[in-house]
C-alpha cells in the first residue's frame, strides 16, 4: 500500500508514488468514465456498416450540401491538414436510435463525429482537389478504436493518424481545420486561441456556438453552464480579430464551422 492520506479508502499499487504525492498534496482528480464496448469483437466492417447508416442521415446530408457552399465562397487550399480533438470512444449502444434523433450528450453521436471528419476530408480531396491528413486526439479512445480508424482511414484513402497530447497541439497553424465538434475534456477553443494568435489564428474551427458577450455577467454565465471548454470574449475575438465567418452548422449539435474568407 502507498502512503497516502487516503490509505483507509484506497489501495495503490506500491509503483504508484506520484499518484500517492498527488494525493497527499491533497489536489483533486476527477477520472473520466469511458464507456466500454457494447460487443469486444466488434470488427472494421461494423464501423462501415455503421458509416452506411450515417450516409442515409439527413443531418448529414444538409450539413454537406451546406459545407460544399462554404468552401465554394471560402479558399480551401487555407486548409492542410484536419486535426480533431476529443471527439470520444466509438461507443454504440444496444437499439440505438438514428443519427438524426441523437443529441448533442449522447454517448452514441461519438461515431458519427467521427466520421463526420472524415467526410470532410473526402470533400476536400475529392470535390476540391485539396487532399489533407487527419490528426486525432483523444484520451478516450481505446487501442480497437484506433484500429478500427485506421482500417477505415485505409478504406476511405485518407491519410491518419493519432497524436497525444501536446503533440496534436503543436501540430495546429495557420494551415489547420480544427475540429472539436464533440465534447473534447478540456478547453481546447481557449488553448488553440493562444498557441496560434501570432498566426491569425487557425485557418477555421468547428466546434460549438460561440455566442456574443456583451458584458462580464454573460461570460460569467456562459462559464457556469459550460465549466469544461466554456465560451468566453476571448474566442469571441477570435471570430472578430481572426476574420472569422460563421459558414454553416448542424443546429441540434450546437455546433459551427468557422472559415476565414481570404487567403492566409
């Protein structure tokens, strides 16, 4: 047993002497459940049958049609690469409902922001002649979900890949399509503010609302129904100072894609 403050509640593994010091300084931790597979031989082609579902979806179908009129009024080649943050474990429950019936908390809308991605990259590449990668990061995606969009990556001919953190942080500039169109964990709209201001910002962001401040009670608000990646006036600036237009979304995700009109 570790020594801890904690040792009448928990038993640590005798290796585990930062999480004891962790503990001991009495600094809080907050574990993310992650979902479990519903099947554990769940295969690759259950993922592309689960892909055949999702290209029957209205939801999709309105969101692309109005994507392909954004990137007409908007230069493309802004675009180089996709990187997607947090966008969850391949989670699929049993008799779930349609795509189109799913909200914006549930666990099974995971997958089909996933593919989302890539839809996207196959418009670039396909519809504009504007072939990109595709970055993922996400702590909760296990080893199978990996595997299985890789297999599916290799299916679609899209270049992927995963990176940890910071790494896929680093990867964002000027050039990036950031997605975080899910519920990422952290706040990743404030951190991508910052780490590409000398830049102008990303080259687009697609994630959720991000509403107006007026004043500093708005914000308060915002930060209190939101206390993971919360709206604030400093990604607001980034849609005011970076040149960033609202270009199209999918209302019952909450969600919006951010393109910057000129060329970078």
């Amino acid at each position: 047993m570790a020594n801890s403050v904690y040792k009448d509640y928990i038993n640590l593994p005798a290796h585990t002497d930062l999480l004891s010091k962790i503990l001991n300084l009495g600094i809080s931790m907050f574990p993310m459940p992650v979902p479990q597979q519903v099947d554990p031989n769940l295969r690759t082609k259950d993922l592309i049958e689960t892909a055949k579902t999702w290209e029957t979806s209205e939801k999709r179908r309105y969101f692309l049609a109005s994507l392909h009129e954004a990137w007409m009024a908007t230069p493309v080649k802004n675009i180089r690469k996709i990187v997607a943050f947090g966008l969850g474990p391949l989670y699929t429950e049993e008799a779930e409902a349609s795509p189109d019936d799913l909200g914006r908390y549930d666990l099974g809308l995971n997958k089909y922001h996933t593919l989302l991605v890539f839809d996207m990259a196959h418009m670039l590449a396909n519809k504009f002649k504007n072939p990109v990668p595709i970055i993922f990061q996400d702590v909760n995606c296990n080893q199978q979900d990996r595997d299985w969009l890789a297999e599916y990556a290799k299916h679609k001919d899209i270049e992927m890949r995963f990176l940890e953190d910071p790494h896929a942080l680093l990867e964002v500039d000027k050039y990036t399509l950031v997605l975080a169109h899910g519920l990422p964990g952290f706040n990743v709209r404030s951190v991508i503010v910052d780490i590409t201001k000398r830049e102008g910002g990303p080259a687009g962001f697609f994630c959720e609302n991000i509403p107006q401040f007026t004043t500093t009670e708005e914000e308060l608000k915002a930060a209190t129904q939101f206390p993971v990646d919360p709206p604030s006036r400093r990604i607001d600036s980034m849609v005011e100072y970076y040149g960033m237009r609202s270009m199209c979304g999918i209302h019952e995700w909450q969600v919006e894609l951010y393109l910057k009109p000129q060329k970078v």
